[in-house]
C-alpha cells in the first residue's frame, strides 16, 4: 500500500495544485471515478488509467486487465459503461519486437471491450523511440447513469457485513502493485506471473450483477479489487469512512489449494469487488449473484475500531489501522532540479521543402480501431478517425464528445508548455466536434522520481496541466501517475495524457472534421504563423533538413520533429479561438472542423478531404498568402488554429464573431473534386491526387503488420 503506484507518495504533494471543483463537477479525485453532471437529472463518470508495466511484460493481458480494471472504475460507482478509448504509445514500428508488443496489445484491446460489450470509440497512438523499452497503454472508460444512484467506495454502517463477489481468487497478480513502481532491467521476464488474466465474460455478468444489486437499496458501500487486491479495497473503504473492517480469509473463495493468508490479501486476480450490505439485507444481494451465477460470500463486518483486521479461520494474522495504510501513508519531497538545457544543433544547408506523407505517426490509425467493436450497445454517433469520438445519450436531445491527447516530445522540450499544449489540444477537439468541455482526467506517464530531473518533469507538468485547465475551465475530477517507465535507466519522454469530456445539446450541433461539399470556404481560425520566436526559428532550420532526410531513409517526419523545440502557446488566445469555434457552431455557420496539430496546416488540409465512412474523397484548392516560408506555413505545429468550412454567404458573419474575440481569420480557399493543391503568390508548392495521398495515408501502418512476424 506504500508503493508508489497506491500510495502517490512522490506526486501526491503536487497533484494539490490542480484544480478540481466547479459547478458541474458532482465528484472530484479521491474515488474510483471523478462525476460531472450533464443536466436533465443524469451524470457521467470517466477515468483514465495507466497499465504500462504489465502490458510491456505481457502485451495481450497487460492490456486487456487494464481495460477490465477501468471499466470496475466506472461502473463501481453505479454507472455503466458506455464507451471506452485508449492512448498507446509504442517504440517505431519497424522493429520486429516493437510490432510484436503492439500487435498483442491491441488485440488485448479489442479481445477485452468487444467480448465484455463496450465500443471502443476513439483514441491515439503514437510511436517514438523512448517506447521501445516502455510502451505506454493507458485505458479511459466513460459510464453514465441518474445523478441521484451515485455509490462510494466506503464501509459505513457499523456491524453492517462486507461481501466478497465475483471471480475465486487465485495466485495472479501479486506485487503487481510493487511492479508497476519499479524500473525493468534484464529480469523483466521473471516479472511475467505478476500479471493479471482477465474474463471479459464474467465481468460482463459482474456488472449486471453489480448493478441490478445496487438498484435494491442494499447495496451501501462498493470498491473494485485492483492494485494490491484485497488489502487495498479493505482498507480505503475503511480509509474513506472512517472505520474498521474485519475480515475472515477462510471464506473467500480460492482457485487455488494452500494459498496463504499473504497470497489471499495481495492477489490482483481480476473481476472481484467488496461490497459492504445494509445488515440484515444481505441475502437480497447473494440471491442476485446466485442468479449471474456469480461467487458471492459474506466474509467480514463493518467495525467501529478503524482497524484493519485479518483472520485466517478465526485466528488473527493482521491488524492496522486502515489510515496507516491509506491517508498516512509516507509523502516525500523529493529533491527537485531542472536538467541542463539541450544544446542547441547547427543550422544545416538549405533544401527543398518534402515531407513524407507515409510517416507512422500521421498515417491512419485504422489498423488498430477496425479491430475494436465501437458500435456495440448502438450509441455510437462519430466513429474513430475524427477529432472527438460522440456517443448519443438515448432519450435525450445530448451527446458526450471525448478526446485523448499527449506530446511527450514536446514535453520532453518543454513539460510545463508541453503539458499545456495536450491540456489545449484535448480541448480544442471537443470544440471541433461541437461540444462545450466539462471536465477533464490526466494520466502522468514518466520516469524514475528518484532523480531529481524527473522530479522536475513532474512538477512543470502539473503545473502546466493546472495552468492551462484553469484557464479553459476544465477541472480535473482524478487520474493516475505511473512513474518508474524507465529500463536500463532510459526513461521515456514525459507524456502526460489528457482525457476530456464534453456535452453536445442539441445533438444537432455535431460537427465532423472532414470536407462535405465542393465549393465550401475553407477558412483558419488563429495564426497563420506564429509569433517570431526561437520556435520559429527552428522550424526554418529543419525544414532545410528534409531534403537530407529522406535521402537517407526511414520516418522523416519523426526523426524531423524531433529537433524541435516546444512551440509557444498563449492561452488566452487559445480560449478565443475555441469560442469563435464554438459560436460558429452554435450559428450554425461553421460545417466542418478539423485541429490542426500533427503535421501543420497541410497535413490537416489532406485529412480533411480523405474519404471517411463511405463518402468520397475531396481536395482542396488553397491560395497562401505572401509569407517568407512558406514550409513554415504548412508544415509547423503552431497551436490555436481550426479549419473549418462554411458557405460562401456565411464568410461575413463568421468574421464578425472573430472579430468580437479578436481571432485572427484566413481566407485559404475551397473544397474541390479529389487534388491538394497549395499554391503561394508565385508558384505551385503541392499538386497532389488526393487519391494517391489516401491511399499511401491508409495503408502505411497496416502495411507493416501485412506478414507474419
């Protein structure tokens, strides 16, 4: 329980300085799911979750428990599951075993949400070096239900029994909690039995069972069996509601013969809960799980002490104050110290602008959705490969829009501007969907906090995370820090994920981020370049770069961005350009809206015309403005920028409310019939069949999964 990874014990006195209240949220961290209230009398939980360590030792399992393990999160505090997304992060794909661990983690994806009935709806995946050794799964589950059947992870009630429900308990798992707060080195195999094996199928039936239960009334404390099992669900509940809880090891139901009191505590086996009963009703709740037929068994009691009480056959093996465990366990202040600057790389010799439309990291990612189920249970408005995925809430006039965004090489620059720029990227997809942001999750995925440079990391992150969903008023409702992804002492980049939700109503005002219609107006809201910074600068250089690149093989683009520093970001700007979107929306005068974000406004241009869900394929015809670079134009990653369409007759009136928020508007050109084509003042810079481009888009990534390994 002291681990890092239950305790928090290095980032827990940082994590204070982010916000976490406004007037939507219903549930802040501290539970299983932070909740935010959508009106009309219903609520939704969300979370994210990191599962790095396992799913490096065991890719299919190690992510597939991760998924099983979010979604008990979310459904724990009554709601259900609605839709699930991910953030993976893989070291390049060219290399057979990076392919190897990728493959079974999406498979363990999919065989996981698919089977226990869940649509997977969106997400990223992003490939760097620094992931080969520490490939980063981190799972987001999203459950709705009626704001007043809200339950908490507490034992109250004294005298009232505490139930034991679900899969027997077995030797899997244990000090998966210790593993998952260490470095790997070369005993990482060894580490394998530490991961948990799912059943989506009896989880499938655990929440039926969960659910129907707490409809009864009976039901009056609840707590899903994670990291360090048994002990850590005993404990917070206790922890929580200030009490005790004793239990008796002799009636928990085993898998396995001769299993220890040790064993029994510490076992992560998967699809488990506690539930605490009101006394005397409990025999309402073992019916329902007889009915699932699912294990269910009173084993203990609600005590008034606060101690955590352990017997084995009536005999006592253990006994602690449950707040020794929990809310006193040890806090550190590590030592703190930014790292030397990098040094700053020579300007080579000028090139010819080319960027390689084939890179891994701006390809589509429909190899790994089209292995996930996102239709199942039929709410499903706006499948993977858009900015936001959108779910429809039945009944109703509203729709829940979700993002997943990180930039760990940015971060890796800058973590503070860094974490900013994930916090404004996540946002800024909502808006292009047409959504009002509510609130946000985080995962923190960096490396070993006993050195003072990633303590730092740490630090700017969450100050940079704060900053900027403060700024954006998207208060953080809980999350999950995993530290320690180092190997051989080669940690990864700092890659803080933000997960946000946002409300659609009416439903009417979904937007994709795809051209409908030739003729439509493109047009840039924000900056076609950005201020004259040292980024600038250094977007000039390595454009120069290009040319040298690509005659020596391999993913230009990635081995290009890579020397660039983090991008400025002004977040004031960045809130008026989100609302002139969002006012445009609401007007009904923007069609279309598409972030512009990896690979710069060219790259967002081709994605916009490439064929999605059956339509057609359009391009676009775009004339540049006079600029010294036009490379810098097309290609830097400068932030607060949307494309959107309109009709020619609504230009005017969207001008005008940019103009009210002060939002700089380009004119760039129209949709026309299947060619990119960029042209500046004095010549051609891109003429190309958009056909083509898709075609090398689409299939880059599952190219390299076309044979077996």
């Amino acid at each position: 329980m002291w681990s890092e990874h239950c305790s928090y014990k290095s980032s827990k006195l940082h994590l204070k300085r982010l916000p976490t209240q406004g007037p939507q949220v219903l549930q802040g961290p501290g539970e299983n799911a932070g909740i935010v209230d959508i009106g009309d009398g219903y609520a939704v939980a969300f979370k994210i979750e990191s599962h790095n360590h396992p799913s490096f030792v065991e890719p299919y399992q190690g992510a597939a428990t991760g998924v099983g393990g979010i979604l008990r999160d979310i459904f724990t505090m009554g709601a259900r599951p609605i839709a699930a997304m991910n953030s993976l992060r893989f070291g390049p794909p060219d290399q057979p075993r990076n392919r190897r661990i990728m493959e079974g983690v999406v498979a363990g994806i999919a065989g996981y949400g698919n089977c226990f009935g869940v649509p997977t709806v969106g997400g990223e995946v992003v490939f760097g070096e620094c992931y080969s050794q520490n490939p980063l799964v981190n799972a987001f589950a999203l459950g709705l239900f009626r704001k007043d059947r809200i339950f908490y992870g507490k034992a109250v009630g004294i005298g009232n029994p505490v139930l034991y429900v679900g899969s027997k308990t077995g030797r899997d798992g244990i000090h998966g909690a210790t593993m998952a707060s260490a470095e790997f080195d070369e005993a990482s195999e060894s580490k394998r039995p530490n991961v948990q094996v799912g059943d989506p199928f009896l989880e499938k039936l655990l929440l039926e069972a969960c659910l129907e239960s707490m409809k009864t009334g009976a039901v009056v404390g609840i707590q899903d069996m994670g990291a360090a099992g048994l002990t850590c669900s005993t404990c917070e509940m206790g922890g929580r509601a200030d009490t005790g809880i004793e239990i008796d090891l002799a009636k928990v139901p085993q898998r396995e013969q001769g299993m220890t009191p040790y064993e029994i505590m510490l076992s992560e086996s998967q699809e488990r809960m506690l539930l605490v009963a009101e006394r005397g009703r409990e025999e309402e709740i073992l019916r329902i799980f007889r009915k699932w037929e699912i294990d269910a068994v009173t084993i203990g009691k609600v005590t008034r002490d606060g101690m955590l009480r352990i017997l084995d056959r009536g005999k006592k093996v253990a006994e602690i104050p449950n707040r020794a465990l929990t809310d006193e366990a040890p806090v550190y202040r590590r030592p703190v110290a930014a790292p030397a600057p990098p040094s700053p790389e020579p300007a080579p010799p000028s090139g010819s602008l080319s960027l390689d439309w084939g890179s891994p990291n701006l390809s589509s990612r429909e190899w790994v959705y089209r292995q996930y189920d996102h239709m199942v249970r039929t709410n499903t408005v706006q499948a993977p490969g858009a900015d936001a995925a959108v779910v429809r809430v039945k009944n109703t006039r509203k729709a829940l829009a979700m993002s997943l965004d990180g930039n760990g090489r940015y971060c890796r620059q800058d973590p503070r501007v860094g974490a900013q720029l994930s916090v404004a990227e996540s946002c800024r997809n909502l808006v292009c969907a047409g959504a009002r942001p509510l609130a946000a999750t985080n995962c923190l995925n960096l490396g070993n906090p006993e050195k003072p440079e990633i303590m730092w990391q740490v630090t700017q992150v969450v100050e940079g995370i704060a900053e900027a969903c403060r700024a954006l008023e998207t208060p953080i409702t809980g999350g999950n820090v995993s530290l320690y992804n180092e190997t051989l002492g080669e940690g990864i980049d700092p890659t803080p994920v933000i997960g946000m939700v946002g409300l659609i109503e009416p439903l009417s005002r979904l937007r994709g981020s795809w051209f409908l219609q030739e003729g439509h107006r493109i047009v840039l809201l924000g900056p076609l370049v950005g201020q004259p910074t040292s980024y600038s600068s250094a977007v000039r250089r390595n454009l120069a770069k290009l040319r040298r690149l690509q005659e020596t093989g391999g993913d230009v683009y990635t081995r290009w961005v890579r020397a660039l520093p983090c991008p400025p970001l002004d977040l004031d700007l960045e809130v008026r350009v989100q609302r002139t979107c969002r006012e445009g929306i609401e007007n009904g005068l923007i069609l279309s809206a598409h972030d512009c974000s990896e690979g710069g406004l060219a790259v967002a241009l081709a994605e916009m015309g490439f064929s999605r869900f059956g339509g057609r394929t359009l391009g676009a015809e775009i004339r540049l403005p006079a600029a010294e670079e036009v490379g810098e134009v097309l290609f830097a990653e400068y932030p607060s920028r949307i494309l959107v369409t309109v009709e020619t007759e609504n230009l005017a009136a969207l001008e005008r409310i940019a103009a009210l928020q002060g939002v700089p508007v380009t004119f760039l050109g129209q949709v026309v019939p299947e060619v990119l084509s960029l042209r500046s003042t004095d010549s051609t810079v891109i003429e190309k069949s958009m056909v083509s481009l898709e075609e090398t888009w689409r299939n880059c990534l599952g190219g390299l999964f076309a044979d077996p390994l």
